[in-house]
C-alpha cells in the first residue's frame, strides 16, 4: 500500500509561488517542477512540465520520454510568448510499478530515498556547485553557501533538446521505505540530517512529516518556494 503526503509554500521572500507538484496513487506517478526564478513565466513552465509529464505516463510513455516532450513543449510555449527570456523550470518525479520505482530528473529539484534506518540523495544536481564539488573545488558545506549555489546547468524549456541529460534510477520499493521528492526551496533550509529525523519517526503519518519538513524550511528563513512529497510504502 502506497501513502503520501504533499505541500507547497510560497515562502516567505517571494509573492508567487512558481513550484507546482502532482500525485497520483491509481497512476503510480509524483512530481515536483520548481519554475526558475528571474526567468519569464517560471510558473507557467512548471505547471505546463506537469501537465505535459501526466499525460505522457497517462499514455505510456517512459518517464525519461515524457520529460523531453515537456522540455520540446516549453520551448515551444516560450518561443510564442516572444519573451526577452525563456522560461524554465526543474523537475523531479517518481513512478511506482507494483514493488518497483523509478525517478527522474532534471536541474536541482531532489529525489531521496527512505531504506532500512538510512537517507540517501537518489538524485545528483544538474547544478553549477555540483560541479564544482565533483572537481573537489569545493565542498557539500561551502557549496551551501556558495553565492552561485541557486545556478542550474540543465532546464526544462532552456536547455537545448539535444544538449538535455535526463537522469535516472531505478530500485526496488519495500515495505518501510519512504521516496522524498522536493525543491530546492526545501532544501536549501533544511540539511539532510534534519530530513532524517523527519522521516525516522515512525508514528507521523507522511502528510504530518510533510508538514513538518515544509514549517523547518519557513524556521529556517524561507527564502524560496518549498514544495515537498512524501511517498511512503506499507
């Protein structure tokens, strides 16, 4: 039996909220799109992503498929607009089949994976500092502060079609393992070893970890939108 439980914030620095998330049970798909701030339009990029991604899982389509027709989609949409900028947004989304998943990305919207008393970060992010920290420039806790940390190398509706790296990853999902999809709203506040904590506590159900997870990015100063969704296997 699948759980889960979801939320956004428009935070507490912005007037509009540019993340969108879907979650369906029937369909075995959740997503998380965080429209790009100072682009044109982000919250129109994030809610046409989502509606171009549903339909395609919908329709068959593999999740890696349906967010390239998302990215062709956007730019497409942009290109009508005939803004000085195109709009952008990032994407991380998880499909469930039966005792398998698989998740998806582009950009520094991030997958983690619930397993056996363990957080790990599923998903890497397409992002300027991840590159850094790969060439050993810099580490995961100067990268939290880096002042180029928001700059994401991969886009839907800005990244070329032929130049976009779908990333994915496939596992199994059992019974006490949780799947955490978020944008980077979330966890630019909140550190792993907090999520941790969140998800340990067995006796919340996944909406109140949810909540909490969302209140500990508004504590932490909310400067982005914070969208979350727990998946949560029984």
């Amino acid at each position: 039996m699948i759980e889960f439980g979801h939320l956004s914030h428009v935070g507490l620095r912005r007037d509009l909220n540019e993340d969108t998330y879907y979650g369906d049970g029937e369909l075995g798909l959740w997503l998380v799109a965080d429209g790009m701030g100072g682009h044109a339009a982000g919250e129109i990029a994030s809610a046409l992503a989502r509606e171009a991604i549903v339909r395609e899982v919908r329709n068959g389509a593999a999740l890696a498929q349906a967010i390239r027709i998302a990215d062709e989609e956007i730019i497409r949409a942009g290109q009508r607009r005939n803004d000085a900028l195109p709009m952008g947004t990032t994407v991380v989304a998880a499909c469930v089949q039966g005792n398998r998943f698989e998740v998806a990305w582009i950009g520094d919207s991030r997958a983690y994976l619930w397993r056996d008393g363990q957080l790990a970060q599923l998903s890497h992010d397409h992002s300027y500092v991840q590159e850094l920290i790969a060439k050993g420039a810099i580490n995961s806790e100067q990268a939290r502060s880096h002042p180029q940390r928001n700059v994401v190398t991969q886009a839907l509706g800005v990244t070329d079609p032929e130049q976009l790296n779908v990333e994915t990853l496939t596992g199994e999902l059992k019974p006490g393992m949780q799947l955490l999809l978020c944008s980077d709203g979330l966890t630019e506040e909140v550190g792993d070893a907090e999520i941790a904590a969140t998800l340990r506590q067995g006796d919340c159900s996944a909406q109140e970890c949810v909540d909490t997870l969302v209140a500990a990015a508004l504590d932490g100063g909310g400067k982005d939108n914070i969208t979350a969704i727990l998946v949560r296997c029984h």
